[in-house]
C-alpha cells in the first residue's frame, strides 16, 4: 500500500541543488500565502546520519480556503552538513491540491524541483 504521494515527492542532493530547491519552493509556494504553520506531527526521528519528521502545513491568505499538506521529510547529513533532502507527501495530496487551485483560481506547486 502507498502511503505518500511520489508525484509531489522530491529528493534533492548536494548543497547548492538543496539551496536552490528551497528558494524555488520558498518563492513558488510559501511566499504566496500571508500566512503559514508548519507543525510537527510527532517527534523527530534521528538516526546516524540522518533525520526524519513528519509535519503538517496549514497556508492561508485572505479569499483563498485553507490549504493542509502533510508530509515527511528527511535529511541525510554528511561531514556535518547536509547531503541530501526528500520530501513525500501523504496519499492523496496531488489530487487535493489540484482540487484546491482549481476551487481557488490559483496555479501554485509547493515542489522543490
């Protein structure tokens, strides 16, 4: 069974691949709303090398309806720094999020890449 949605799915690596995604992402997504609460949904789990957390983003702006993504994340760390980013999306959030431009007239794609 699927748990995460690959389409909206990412995985990013190397520094300047990571930076660049998060503007895209920071610019094309983010930015768009007045505001926004990303909230973890349990603890974080480390690892070695590594970090994962489950989260939930609430955006809103005036006149637009509420939109919630939920989804992991997980950083793999290398020599201290961070090597790789990945982002999955629960099922069903492409679907919604289509729905949501559509009932909102807005194009917006929360993707990193």
């Amino acid at each position: 069974m699927r748990t995460v949605d690959d389409e909206l799915g990412c995985r990013v690596t190397g520094p300047e691949a990571i930076f660049a995604a998060l503007k895209k992402s920071l610019d094309g997504f983010d930015r768009r709303f007045e505001r926004r609460r990303v909230a973890l949904r349990g603890l974080p789990r480390p690892g070695w090398n590594r970090l994962t957390l489950d989260w939930a983003g609430t955006y809103t702006t005036a006149g637009w309806t509420p939109l919630v993504l939920e989804g992991t994340s997980k950083v793999l760390y290398r020599q201290g720094r961070i090597a790789r980013l990945s982002d999955s999306f629960a099922v069903g959030s492409n679907e919604m999020l289509r729905a949501w431009s559509t009932q909102n007239g807005v194009d917006i794609d929360p993707s990193y890449v």
